[in-house]
C-alpha cells in the first residue's frame, strides 16, 4: 500500500527533482559571455528535464493537479521552439517560472496532505475534529474497530502505529471534506458504487487491490461537491 507517509516522500522527491532542475538552468545562465551553441544546448537541456520531471511525475496527485503539471511542462517546451533568436535568455527565464509554477503545485499537494500521519492518535484527534457531530460508535464502524479501541489508542502515552484503515480512511475524509456536511461524508461510504460492482466503499475499504480505485472516487465526489 502506498501508505500517506510513503505519499509524502514521493511528493518531497518530485518537488526536489523540480527544484534542481530550476538550479540547472540558473547555471546555464552564468556562461558570459553566451556560446554560440547555446540555444541549441538550452533547447536539449530543456526537453531533457521536461521529460525527465514528466516521468517522475507522483501518481499519487489529483488529476488536475497533473493537468496543471504536465500543462506547465508543455508550455515551457513551446516557449523553447518559439525562442526569440534576439533574446535567448527570455525562454530560459519562462521556463525557470513554469518549474516554479509546477513546485506551487506539488508545495500545495503537500499542504493537503493529512497531518500526523504516523501516530494513530494524531489521525483519530484529526478525523474527530473534521467530523464533528458523529459519533463515536459510528467513527468506530469507519475504522472496523471498537469504541473501546479508540478509547485505548486516543489514551495511549506513546505514540501508536496507525493501522492501514486508519490512514486510508484519514486520507478519503481529508479528500472529501470541502464538499460534504460531516454526516454527508459518512453517508459517501455506504453508499453502494456501480464502480465497485454495487458494493460501498465500506464494504472494500480493506482490499488494497481497490485503494487507488476508491481514492479516485473520492477526487471524483471532491471535484463535482467542492473545491
């Protein structure tokens, strides 16, 4: 399973694949006075990391958020055959705001990730805050586990290993919270789906074979319910 810690690095490896990419073209920048092949170099150099930061682009992302990433990367190799032959450096400073445009995308994935991801305390407290007028009995349904268990965990002194469920159903009300009621977010995993052969999200929160299938239809509720 990629778990939410494991969806974090993946983020924190991109955003730094990003980032040196932006410092590579800065250095192409301090060769004074500009060889003559530098364009031809700029315009290699460029699809080169185009491609490279494409490749490596986490799956994990929302789809417009890869939309927005691959939209920034195709727009800087545009602006690298359009180049103004009179001013090389105008496409290398376009394509030093695309990279950062595309390191706002990822910085902001990353703010949406839930915190605490690796105490199960600090989940618990979160999803308790987010869904606020239910119930301890029916949280306890969600997480297919005990009120008495989460009484346990949430009294723990030390930190406690969340358990696959425990982050997955943080991650899905972190995604659908925006664009439903606490009661609403509740209702969405009863609800039976014809993408998952009439069964609710409920039913197979607990096959990892459909986490990613179940995520999408929780980007899905977000975008057509909320921001």
């Amino acid at each position: 399973m990629a778990t939410l810690v494991g969806e974090r690095n993946e983020l924190e490896r991109f955003e730094e694949l990003v980032a040196a990419s932006s410092l590579k073209l800065l250095e192409a920048l301090g060769e004074t006075p500009i060889p003559d092949d530098y364009l031809d170099r700029w315009q290699h150099t460029a699809s080169r990391l185009s491609d490279a930061i494409n490749r490596s682009v986490p799956p994990s992302l929302d789809p417009e958020q890869l939309a927005e990433i691959r939209g920034e990367l195709l727009e800087i190799l545009q602006r690298v055959a359009d180049h103004d032959p009179e001013r090389p450096l105008d496409s290398v400073e376009a394509a030093l705001l695309g990279l950062e445009a595309v390191r706002h995308v990822v910085r902001d994935a990353l703010d949406r990730q839930p915190p605490g991801e690796g105490d199960a305390r600090t989940l618990l407290h979160d999803l308790q805050e987010t869904l606020p007028r239910v119930g301890r009995k029916d949280l306890a349904e969600l997480l297919g586990t005990s009120d008495r268990s989460i009484q346990r965990i949430l009294a723990s002194p030390t930190l406690v290993e969340p358990s696959r469920r425990l982050q997955i159903l943080a991650r899905l009300v972190f995604l659908l919270r925006r664009g439903w009621t606490p009661e609403g977010v509740v209702a969405w995993f009863h609800r039976p789906r014809t993408e998952l052969g009439g069964r609710s999200v409920l039913e197979v929160i607990d096959e990892a074979d459909l986490e990613q299938e179940i995520l999408e239809l929780a980007r899905h509720g977000r975008a057509q319910h909320g921001s």
